[in-house]
C-alpha cells in the first residue's frame, strides 16, 4: 500500500471511530491481531479488544473529538498528532465525572500489515489530563 493511502487510513481511523463512535469500522481498519500498545504499559489486544478499550473513553467523555494536527507516512508506519477536546460525564480509571472539559494530546504511531493497521503505540498526556479533571493539582 502507498504511503498516502496508509495516511487516509489513519486519518479515517480518527474521523469514522473516535468522532463517528462507529466501532464497526474498526473490521475494516484494523487486523484480526491488532496490538494497541499505550501508556502506562496499557496493551490491547484484537478488535473485541479495542472496541472495549474506546467504549470507557466513550462512555467517560461522550462528545469526545479528535482533530488531526500533523499526519507523516514513512514505510509501514503513519504518526498522527492529534488533538482531542470533550467534557468528563462518564466515570475514567476510578475518577468520578467531574463535568469539566478536556484538551488532551496525543500521538500515534500505526504500523500497516497490508491494507489495515495492526499496530499502534500511543502516548497520551494522561497528566495533562488529570490536571485538567482536578485529579493532580497543578504543580507550583
């Protein structure tokens, strides 16, 4: 696959899932032995996986949105830096909703196995993020 049909993988991987909630598309973007590896030493494995990975963020932050800042391609891998916003309604890792709205950064690096991807590392500011909830008091 070239490289700019990898990019609009990813790019519809961002737009159909996460903004759409569509987890159905997720068949046709990702492999049977897809591995989600994120912070924290977080590791998903498989579709079932990661449909119920999304559904906490979903269910924690139900307007979630991402918006693509930079997407690059080189070999079988594409990074996406991505800016997501949405509103805390849902409970996250333990932490009651608390009604307060995010902005959270996040890249991604998806490597391609043909024409889906099969695996992604993602760095998440989660410290952002719990500063932005109250959880960790902004340090200073």
């Amino acid at each position: 696959m070239s490289l700019e049909k990898n990019k609009a993988v990813t790019s519809r991987f961002w737009e159909e899932v996460f903004n759409h909630r569509n987890l159905d598309a997720i068949a046709n973007l990702v492999t049977k032995d897809y591995v989600f590896h994120g912070s924290a030493g977080k590791e998903v494995r498989g579709r079932e996986g990661l449909k119920q990975f999304l559904g906490m963020f979903f269910n924690a932050f139900p307007d979630l949105r991402f918006d693509v800042e930079d997407i690059f391609a080189e070999g079988d891998k594409v990074v996406s830096r991505v800016t997501g916003r949405g509103t805390h309604k849902g409970a996250l890792m333990g932490i009651p909703p608390t009604g307060k709205q995010i902005a959270i950064s996040v890249i991604c690096i998806n490597r391609f196995v043909g024409e889906r991807i099969a695996e992604d590392w993602e760095l998440i500011d989660l410290f952002d993020m719990m500063v932005q909830l109250g959880v960790i008091p902004l340090p200073g």
